[in-house]
C-alpha cells in the first residue's frame, strides 16, 4: 500500500518501542513536543484496585504527560487519581458507574471548554470526552473514547467510529485534532467504515508499524485476566489513537511507546489489563 504522503515524509524520524526504557519524546525537552497518554485502567476489575490505580498514577508522574486520556474510571478511585495526579485538571465523562477521563497538565496546556458527547447507540453508556484547548500556542481538540466492548458489538462499534471520524473531521482547520482511546477495534471494523479518512493518521502506523507495539491488550504476556486454558491467550490492537493534523500542519506524530509493564512487585499482577499508549507529537 503507498504511504500518504505525510506518513511517508515521518517513516525515518519516528520511533516505537517501551516506555519503560525510554519516556521521553523525539526531541525531549521542545517547548513544541506534546506527549499524551491514553490508558484502560481496568477500573472493573476489583482486584488491587487502589494498588494498581496508584502504580497507573506513579507512572503517570514519571511520564509527565501533557494530556491523560484514560477509560474504565469508577468513582472508588477517583479521589487517587485526584490526590496523585494534582498537577493536571480533571475532566470526566461522567461521575458513576463507569467512564472515560481526559487530565490536562496545569502547566503545559491551557483549558477553553469541555463537552461530553455520549453515543446514541450505546448499550454501554459510552461516550466522548471532547476537550478544547491550547498548547504554546497550537489549538487542540482532544477526543478520548472507549468504545462498545465484545466481539458482538462490532456493528454499534463501527456506527461509533464513524461518528468520530466524522467529527475529527469536522473541526476547523486551524485545530490539531487528537481522537484515542480504548476502541475495542478490529482491523476489518476500520475498513468497514471506509478506512481512516484522508487527512488523518493512526499513530502507530505513523511511527512505524513496530511489531512490539502493535499489541495494546495482549493476554499472552499479561496474566491479569484469565479466561481459561493455554489457547485462551488472545492479543489485540484495541486501543489506538489517531490525529488529523491542522493545516498548516502543527503538530505530528513524532514517536509510540508503551508502557504498564512491570508487575507492581514480583509475581504480583500489572497495573492493568491493557498496556499504555504513549504519542509524543512534535511541531511539524
């Protein structure tokens, strides 16, 4: 397939790899380097929940992301988060049950307006977070979502995507727009939709496809979660993020990491089901 010509001009530049060797952006310490994070913390799952929620928030510290996407928050660890992760400005999707957060850094990235978007064809109470902002200057929309879980939610799951796709694509020109989360996607889902419209990029394929981060919820290495028997090991690209570039073009994908990876002590379990998403985007 020939790269589009954005993609192609990156595909020497950037990285991918795990960010538990290495944190930090393609050109570490830019004024114009942005890193955002986008985690599945597994808020479902009871066990060792405040343990693995502040293992996620500790690593947060050390990321120093910009800008936090997070899906599978439950109000019982909502004060940790807000506790340990003080320097950066709370937005939910919601306050019960379960739902999406995007934190913000006080610092690094200034607040217009938020909005909650929630999906008409959810049986989930999955929404959008939509948040307006700026960073040195650039303007931002950032839409963190979790989209429709299961294998026999595929349909509602792809009326989803192409909301937001569309809605990616609607926004003004002069915005960088940065659309992730954990979309439960399958490739074929992506294609049904037409595939990713002209004008936006997924990260990962942007920073150069790595076969050691293609897999966000991978059951053969992480052992949180057991559905019985040694052929149960499935492994999925389910959570990604993609960013439809202002024109002029601002800010790009610079680099794709990984991180969650390390058990919260020997022989104990990882900070969550899913890995996490870390994109560093540089001033074009």
């Amino acid at each position: 397939m020939q790269q589009r010509p954005l993609l192609k001009s990156l595909a020497e530049c950037h990285v991918a790899g795990d960010a538990s060797k290495e944190a930090g952006c393609a050109h570490p310490g830019s004024p114009t380097a942005l890193k955002l994070v986008s985690w599945n913390i597994d808020g479902l799952n009871d066990k060792e929940i405040q343990a693995r929620t502040l293992s996620i928030c500790n690593a947060l510290n050390g990321l120093e992301p910009d800008v936090v996407f997070l899906q599978e928050v439950v109000p019982s660890i909502v004060g940790v988060v807000k506790k340990h992760l003080s320097r950066y400005r709370y937005i939910p999707g919601d306050d019960k049950g379960y739902f999406a957060v995007t934190l913000i850094n006080k610092n690094s990235v200034k607040y217009i307006s938020h909005s909650v978007v929630p999906f008409t064809s959810t049986q989930m109470d999955r929404h959008i977070v939509c948040v307006e902002a700026t960073f040195n200057g650039f303007p931002l929309v950032l839409m963190n979502t979790h989209l429709e879980s299961m294998a026999y939610s595929s349909q509602v799951r792809s009326i989803q995507l192409r909301k937001c796709f569309r809605k990616c694509m609607k926004e003004p020109s002069d915005r960088t727009v940065i659309f992730g989360g954990d979309l439960n996607l399958r490739d074929s889902e992506v294609a049904s939709v037409g595939g990713v419209p002209d004008g936006m990029f997924d990260v990962w394929e942007a920073c150069g496809s790595s076969p050691a981060t293609r897999h966000t919820w991978d059951m053969s290495v992480n052992d949180n979660l057991d559905f019985g028997g040694e052929q149960a090991k499935p492994k999925c690209r389910f959570d990604r993020v993609y960013v439809r570039p202002s024109q002029p073009p601002g800010l790009v994908p610079a680099s794709f990491l990984l991180t969650g990876k390390e058990r919260l002590r020997p022989g104990g379990c990882f900070p969550s089901d899913h890995w996490g998403l870390v994109c560093c985007f540089s001033h074009s």
